[in-house]
C-alpha cells in the first residue's frame, strides 16, 4: 500500500483509525481518502485498509 505516495508496509486488519495513530497525526483537522474516496471520520474505526489500497492523509492548515 501506500501513504500520501510513498510506500508503506502495515499490518493485516489494520483499520483507518489505526493508521492515523500510527502516523502520529492526531485525529482534528485531518482527511482520509483510500483510492480516492474519503472515509467519513465516523467510520475510521470500522474501515480496515486493504493491501494495495493508495491512501492519502491531509491536514488542515488555517491561514491565508
């Protein structure tokens, strides 16, 4: 699989809640896509990542 374009190994069942955490990127302000579909934030918990999926993880940043 792999994480805003670069290669990444993770565990079988890994879920998308899991995935942030492991990234270390906190859960406000951040958006998930897996194949280019976004993941209601209210279903990371319940979304496993498959093998071969393209993950993108964005953070909000405010400012002009």
């Amino acid at each position: 699989m792999s994480v805003n374009g670069q290669p990444r190994e993770i565990a079988a069942g890994t879920t998308v809640a899991a995935l942030v955490q492991e990234l270390g990127a906190g859960s406000r302000g951040i958006a998930v896509a897996i194949d280019r579909v976004v993941v209601p934030r209210s279903s990371w918990e319940d979304v496993v990542v498959e093998e071969g999926a393209h993950v993108e993880v964005v953070t909000a940043v405010a400012g002009g």
